[in-house]
C-alpha cells in the first residue's frame, strides 16, 4: 500500500480518525499499513514474522538478550520501582489506592541504562523497519503489576488516545515490550485480539479535561463498548504474549490489547518503548482541549534515534 505524501497531509489536515464522538461508536477500516516496509534479505525479521505482525498486529521475539543483560534490566528496574514514595516525580503513578508504583514514565530519562536499551537495534533497529522510517521516542515507561494485588489495564488501543489526546496523525507507531519477568498465562500477561488493527475504533463520550490524571490509574473514557469488544473477540480470538524474561513484544499502535489484574505471588513487570515515525511528529490533539504533559507525550526532544549494535553494559 504506497500512500503519497500530498495525500497524508490531506489526511492529516481533515483527521483521517475522528473519535470521542459525543453521541455514538464508530467502526471504519483502517487507512495505514500495517507493515510500512517491504520485506528483504536485509531486514531485521524473518518473513515469517514479518507476515505474522502484518496479519496479527503484533510480533513475538524470544532469546535476544544475554543472562547478563537481563540481570542488568531487571536490577535497574527494581532500583527505579524502590524510590522512596515522598521523592517520587510526578511521572510515577501509583496504583489506585496504593502507594504501589503502577508505572514509571519517561524511563528512558530515569536510566541511561533503558535509554540505551531503547536506541538498540534489536528494539529501534526492528521498529525502523516496521515504519519504513527514522524513529523517535514517543513515551517510555516502565509497567509494574506486584503479586497478589496488580490491577488490570482494560482493553483499548493506544493509538485512540495518542490520536485524542496527543495529536499523532497516522497509525505509524509501534511499541516494543521488553519483559522483565516471566510473563505466563497467570499473571497478568499482555492480551490482544490479533487483527484488530485493521478496523479503528471511535470511542464514544468527549474527553475531561486533564483525562489523564484519571485514566493511569483506571481508564474510562477512549475505551471500546463491551459489545464491541465482544464480537471482535468472538471473531478474531484472543492471544496472551507470554514468555520468559528477556523477551520483546513489538505490538502495532493500533492493536487492542489489555491485561488482567495479577492475584499471583508472581509480580510481572515489563519496560515498554512507544516508537513513532519522524515525518508523524504530533500536532494539536485531535479530541482534547490540549496536550497531555510531556512526560506522557513527547513533543519537545524529537530526535531521531541511531540504533546501536552491541552488548548493554553497566556504566
């Protein structure tokens, strides 16, 4: 699918996904690739899994780290979660009626460790060729669920609040999870419906202002109708990407996905990387009064991301 690029800026200027509509949902076909690149020799993927994030909106990626960087995640990331409550920064969010860190935004700000994770070629270097384009950080974070007591995230795509609330144009942005615990079928894994990225979703009800002092600790508005997310279940099925440490999950923007709460003695805990195209930097939010912080969303530091070959090192 080539698209001309008078064509997105006519798209980008007439909103090619108007949603948080007043009165009503609204289901219409997706206007993106899915997969920007054309397959080589030379990309990072396989065929088969180039095919794979094509058709599901999402791809699985195991053994890409050594024992000894993933000691080094792991040790980094329990460091950044034990930050003493009254000296904790704005961009951690705990969980609802708990002073438990829920997620840790701007990670790769908090640790040059993850921001050096972040520009490796095994994460940038695979979502430059998911986008056909030069990447930059759009958000980072690190998600938390503890044993026993971490709370759901409910279904949704992100790209609806990105397009909402941050203004990205097109769905032309990828996450890659990197999971720092054993994620099994148990605990609160990542659950998506594969080939959900082909229909977008308009949310229904407008968005509050500051919806998103609300929305990180339960998300209300932005979300799908149950009904909805019940035919898309019934026909597309539901998946768990489960795996043990070390592994990435690269997931499309516009993918819906969701976890459940955790009431295992198991924590589960995953860094997560929002890689956004360069030519679709935000504008004005499509659906909200203004932008969210920075913090959430970046709009300041777009700098291109040059990926790295190379072994994570402490230091």
């Amino acid at each position: 699918m080539n698209i001309s690029h008078d064509t997105l800026q006519h798209f980008d200027a007439v909103d090619a996904y108007p949603t948080r509509l007043p009165d009503r949902e609204q289901i219409t076909p997706r206007r993106d690739p899915v997969l920007w690149s054309d397959w080589s020799e030379a990309a990072p993927i396989s065929r088969d899994e180039a095919e794979h994030y094509r058709e599901n909106g999402y791809l699985v990626r195991r053994d890409m780290f050594s024992p000894d960087e993933l000691e080094l995640l792991v040790d980094t990331a329990k460091h950044l979660r034990d930050t003493d409550a009254d000296k904790r920064p704005a961009d951690f969010v705990t969980e609802p009626n708990s002073d438990d860190v829920r997620t840790v935004f701007r990670l790769d700000e908090h640790s040059p460790l993850f921001a050096r994770l972040a520009a490796d070629t095994r994460l940038a270097g695979v979502a430059e060729f998911l986008l056909n384009d030069r990447v930059y950080l759009h958000q980072s974070r690190l998600n938390y669920k503890p044993g026993f007591k971490g709370k759901e995230f409910y279904w949704h795509s992100d790209f609806e609040t990105w397009h909402a609330e941050d203004g990205l144009p097109r769905m032309r942005a990828v996450s890659a999870s990197v999971l720092l615990t054993d994620n099994s079928s148990t605990n609160g894994p990542l659950m998506l419906i594969p080939g959900s990225q082909g229909e977008f979703i308009a949310c229904l009800g407008e968005t509050p202002d500051d919806n998103h002092e609300s929305s990180l600790k339960a998300q209300e508005v932005g979300v799908p109708q149950p009904d909805t997310i019940t035919r898309f279940a019934q026909h597309f099925g539901l998946d768990t990407a489960t795996g043990p440490t070390g592994t990435v999950v690269f997931f499309d923007c516009n993918t819906l996905h969701g976890s459940n709460g955790n009431i295992t003695p198991d924590p589960r805990s995953n860094a997560f990387f929002v890689f956004n195209a360069v030519t679709n930097r935000p504008v004005s939010p499509f659906a909200a009064s203004k932008p969210r912080p920075q913090w959430l969303a970046n709009r300041e530091l777009i700098q291109p991301i040059d990926p790295i070959e190379g072994r994570l090192t402490r230091g």
